[in-house]
C-alpha cells in the first residue's frame, strides 16, 4: 500500500481507503450492492483491509449509511485497544446545512464512533444549499466550532459538484473535499486537476466504479490504475467482502493511463453511452443538470435501471420542454464534446416516457 499526504494537514493517508457502504445492514435506499454482514464480519473485513496497510475509513451518520458508522465504531476501538488510535484515519459526514443541525450530528457521531472523526464533511453538498453552508451560522461554521473544541479533527466539504468544491477549495476554513470521479466521468478530475486552489486542500475521491456499474465492463485494476495519476490523498473503494478488500488490496495496482476514447469504446461494447465526462460546464438558465441525466441514461444500461429511472422522473418532463425551446443552446457551446445536448434530452425523455407515469 501507498500513502499520500493529506493536504496540509500533517496527516498521511493510504491511496486506497475504506468505503464503507456495503458493509451497512438497513434498509437505506444506496446505490452500490451492499452485503449486510453482522458486526463481526463487518470488523473482520476492515480489519483485513488494515492487515493490507489501509488506514483511512469513511463513514457517514445513520440516516445516510445505515449502521455502517456503529460497525466502523467497534473496529476502531479493536484498533485502538491492540494498535493505538492513531494508526487509523477516520472521516465522517453529514447532510445537515445548518450550523445548529450539523454540530448535532457531530456530537451524535462521535457517539456512535466512540472517538472524535479525524475529519468531518458537510455531506452532498448543492449549489441550491452553498450559500447556507458556507455562510454565516452555516455547518461549515459548527465544523470550524468543532474543531477548536477539539472535537473533530479537520473539517470538510463532500460534493458532487465542481463550483461547490472549488468554492471550499478557495475557503481557508476547509481542511478537506471530498469529491467524485473515475476513468469515465472524468471531467471533474481533470479540472481539478489543472486548478491550483485545490492543490492546497487533501482530496478524497469517490465513486471509482461509479457506484458499481463500471465493474463488468472494466477489471478491478484498470478501474483503480485508471485513476492513480490525478492528485487525490485517498480513493474510496466501497467493499462488503474480503473477497472484493483482496480484490483492491491484495496486490499493488500500478498506474495506467486511458483516453476517454479508450474508455467510450470498452462501453460500446455494451450499449451506445452518451460520451459525457461530466465535466460540468454545460450551464443551463433554466436549471436543468444536464450532466445528471447523461449519468442517470448510462447507469439506467449499466444495470441501475430502477434508480436511473426513479432520478429521471423528478424533472425529465420539464427538462426536455425547456430544452426544446431553448434558443440560445450555451451548453452546447461550451461543451468540449460537442454533444447536441437537446436532442440527447429528446431521446433520454422518450425513455423514460415509456416506463414513467408523467400524469
């Protein structure tokens, strides 16, 4: 295992962290396969990503990750009691916006943990909910509170969105981002890439199989050699068994490098994808997240046909009426693949016009 350092944090994390979703037992409504092992499978299976040299461990609160924070509080005190606490790196998060309801959820955390977080998020963050977080009274602020109480270590921003992360990459108040990326949806991670604010933050990435659906269609090694070479502190890998912490662990993945043509290709093989690299530059007046449903169409074909399809009928109908209208097509000039963005929404609301009610 490697480790990279964490921004300027003094902290240095393995390149291969824990996710820690599959390990949750609930019914809470994620995306990846999840295998609700007891307690202690669970602590068995991070403690064997431990033996292989991880040792940073993501969580999130209950609500969010089922009990996959209780599971990740008893490995750590095992960890704690035989290694020392230090020997672990433990980041949680919450998707409160608010300062009074974040600083809550921290305090509930670190509970369920039974330790303080070496680094909490404000979890999924929006660009509808940016101004409550980083304004005053914000969670960000509760973060900033709790860490000079010593009861967090850093503080965080988690999102999907390029704007919000480089907003908190600009903020002197944010010790650490979390955000998502892989060798298809790559867009963000070159940006990030190329944008020297961010080089001053540690950098968590998620979503390395995207959610699972690129496992199939690429091997566990290209996935995770695919993304060694852009500058991350530690990539998430979600995993619910030691087959699968073997599978990521068990050797040293080199780094490999892949167009996104390669990449495009390889899906072919399985449907025609719409060549989208999530880039986020496609503006819409009208509020469309036209990247959203580029990503909602491939998942829907790379088998997570029931969630793509629940994503996509929360505003496909008034996404595509308002992109046929639309006169002044920015997205489409400002889109590095020259993608006919409203005929692609044409198509992805015929879609779901044949297995959605709109009534």
């Amino acid at each position: 295992m490697r480790y990279r350092k964490l921004g300027k944090t003094g902290i240095c994390v393995s390149e291969l962290g824990f996710g820690t979703i599959p390990i949750l037992s609930g019914s809470v409504p994620v995306l990846p396969e999840y295998f609700s092992p007891d307690v202690p499978t669970a602590v068995d299976i991070m403690k064997h990503a431990f033996g292989l040299g991880c040792n940073f461990y993501d969580a999130a609160i209950p609500e969010e990750y089922g009990d996959a924070e209780y599971k990740l509080g008893v490995f750590s005190r095992e960890i704690a009691e035989k290694y020392g606490r230090e020997k672990i790196i433990i980041s949680d998060k919450a998707r409160y916006y608010d300062g009074g309801d974040m600083y809550n959820a921290v305090i509930k955390s670190r509970e369920n943990l039974g330790t303080s977080p070496d680094i909490y998020f404000v979890h999924q963050v929006d660009p509808e909910n940016t101004e409550r977080v980083f304004g005053k009274y914000g969670a960000l602020d509760a973060l900033c509170d709790l860490k000079a109480e010593g009861k967090i270590g850093f503080t965080g921003i988690a999102s999907h969105y390029y704007d919000v992360l480089l907003r908190g990459a600009k903020d002197p108040r944010v010790d650490v981002l979390q955000g998502s990326g892989n060798i298809f949806e790559r867009g963000m991670l070159d940006r990030i890439k190329n944008e020297t604010a961010f080089s001053e933050k540690g950098f968590i990435l998620n979503k390395v199989y995207a959610a699972g659906v690129l496992i199939g269609v690429f091997g566990v090694e290209e996935l995770i050699g695919g993304i060694l070479n852009y500058p991350f502190s530690s990539a998430l890998i979600g995993m619910g068994t030691i087959e699968q912490v073997e599978s990521a662990m068990g050797r040293e993945i080199t780094p490999r490098s892949y167009s996104f043509e390669q990449v495009n290709k390889r899906i072919k093989t399985k449907f025609e994808p719409i060549p989208c690299t999530r880039c986020q530059r496609c503006k819409c007046p009208h509020g469309t997240e036209i990247h959203t449903m580029f990503r909602q169409y491939n998942y829907y074909f790379l088998g997570k046909n029931f969630w793509a399809l629940k994503k996509l009928g929360l505003n496909i109908k008034f996404a595509r009426e308002y992109c046929l209208r639309c006169e002044t097509r920015e997205c489409e000039a400002n889109c590095p693949m020259r993608l006919h963005i409203p005929e692609l929404i044409g198509m992805i609301g015929r879609l779901a016009e044949r297995h959605i009610n709109f009534e």
